[in-house]
C-alpha cells in the first residue's frame, strides 16, 4: 500500500507502509534468536522492524564502560569525531557515514586505539554481553552463514562505536535512515555497497532521565524519494513536521536494553530534556546469501 507524503505546498514522494509495522519487546531469559536472524536477513519478522531485548547487558558493565567514555570525552574535548555539519554528538569510535572503503579503513585505523582503551574496562564475558559476537557467529553458522567484520583489501570494520547524541535542533537525532549512504561504499567496491538489508544494533549504556526515546516511522524511503529531500547520498536528515502524519512508535530504552533496527526505515531520537544517552552499536548487513557482516 502507497500513499504520498507532503506538506501544505508539495507533494514528496509516495511512501510504502510495511503491513503489520511494529515492534516486540522481550526480557533477558525469552530471547528468540529466530526473530534476530529474520530482521537482519528480511529487515523484518512479521511486519516488526525492531526488537528489543530488555535488561540484557549487566548494568554494572554498561556502567563501567559509560565511566570511562565520560572520562574520555573529557580528556580530548568531546572525542573523535569533529562537527562535520549533520549531527552534534560525542563519540568513540569511527564512522562511515560519508566514507568511501579507503576514507573508511583510515578512519578505523585511526581511532581503534581509542576503542580498545574505552573497552578495557570490561572481559571477554562482558564483551560478549554487550555484543553478541560469538552468539551471533554460531546463529549464522548454522545456517551456513559467516558473520563477522567487513573487510576491504587488507583492512577490517571498527568492532563497534559509542555515542552520546546531543541537541541536533528539533531532535537530538533527527530522523534518517542508513542505507543511503552505502552509495559511498561504492565508489571503491567497498563490499557493505552490497548489503541488501542494513540492521542497526545498539546496546544503551547509559539512559536519559527525560526525553531521549527512539523514534520510528512506517517510511522506507527510495531513490526518488530521497532526491525529493536532497538526500541522496545521505539519508539525512528528514525534516520531522513533514512526518507527522506517518504512522510511527516511540520506546524508552533503559541501561542494559540491546535492541536489533530495520535501519532502512526512517528513525530517530527525541529531544533529551533530562540527564544523558549513552550507547554502542554498529550495523549488520546481508551481503549475500552466505556472508552476514558489520561496520560502524
């Protein structure tokens, strides 16, 4: 089913509505691991986009790490990733957002140091908690899948990235969605160019007291549509009055929540009005039907 976004001047561009758009809301001890692999290999399980996992990480892990980013941040004035013009945000780790392969790798190797510092603060058992690599590894590998980082020429993906989203105007993250900038990962062959689903995984680290909730829309954009928005190249940001007719839901996430995201569906995050949000993550993507990988 299609209908056309517009405002009170101009129509946009038609918007596909995924029937039965939703999400499942799941604690720590009910996890079905079938509803994971069907969101990163379909972009969906039975019309539900996103899948949340309460309480899954130790809180006194999450708590650790948020410490040691906050002293991090302090030291260096805000982290690695400067103010490039889209969003305002304190961050470890690196970014692909307007990257090709090589801009990418060197971005990686730059700032790796400072990933593998922040993470110090926590074993391989509370890596794990926060990740899911081997669980994910073994998920796959018994569907004759490999999981694990993209890869180009001799360089590997970042193993995850941290941030703390600040006022980005309207929202703290305005709404986006991450498949539009691949078209950068194809200007060398940079192998996430070929990801047929993008999956955004975070685990929240440390949760605002006020405001901060996750945002999502029932909105797919295409290539028609994001040139409509001038964002082709981007998928950032959609301006949000122009959404408030598109059915949408909004979820608190609390410290320790991990949650899997259809990451090619329009989202974002409201305004923080009390203390700060903190999370981790990286995307997943289905390159083909035997390779499953992530990048940050």
């Amino acid at each position: 089913m299609n209908y056309w976004l517009k405002n009170s001047k101009r129509w946009y561009c038609p918007v596909q509505i995924k029937k039965g758009f939703s999400y499942l809301d799941t604690q720590s001890d009910n996890v079905d691991f079938n509803i994971i692999k069907n969101i990163i290999l379909h972009g969906h399980y039975q019309g539900n986009v996103l899948y949340i996992i309460r309480d899954f990480a130790n809180k006194k892990i999450c708590q650790d790490v948020a410490e040691k980013f906050n002293q991090m941040v302090n030291r260096n004035g805000g982290g690695n990733r400067a103010d490039d013009g889209f969003v305002l945000t304190n961050q470890i780790g690196a970014t692909q957002f307007s990257r090709n392969g090589e801009e990418y790798m060197a971005e990686v190797n730059r700032v790796n140091g400072s990933v593998a510092e922040l993470m110090s603060v926590a074993d391989s058992y509370a890596t794990e908690s926060l990740f899911l690599n081997r669980t994910l590894e073994d998920l796959f590998l018994d569907e004759g899948i490999h999981f694990g980082p993209a890869r180009y020429k001799n360089s590997y993906a970042s193993f995850a990235t941290f941030r703390r989203w600040l006022d980005n105007g309207v929202m703290s993250l305005m709404p986006h969605e991450d498949r539009a900038q691949l078209k950068f990962a194809q200007q060398d062959n940079f192998e996430i160019s070929d990801a047929m689903t993008v999956t955004a995984f975070n685990v929240c680290l440390e949760a605002a007291q006020g405001g901060g909730e996750l945002k999502m829309w029932n909105l797919d954009p295409d290539e028609p549509c994001r040139a409509r928005f001038g964002v082709t190249d981007t998928g950032y940001p959609y301006p949000p009055h122009l959404l408030q007719g598109v059915e949408s839901l909004s979820v608190r996430l609390n410290a320790g929540d991990i949650y899997f995201m259809n990451a090619c569906h329009l989202h974002g995050v409201s305004s923080v009005s009390e203390g700060s949000r903190l999370t981790a993550g990286r995307f997943i993507g289905r390159l083909n039907n035997s390779k499953v990988v992530y990048w940050t």
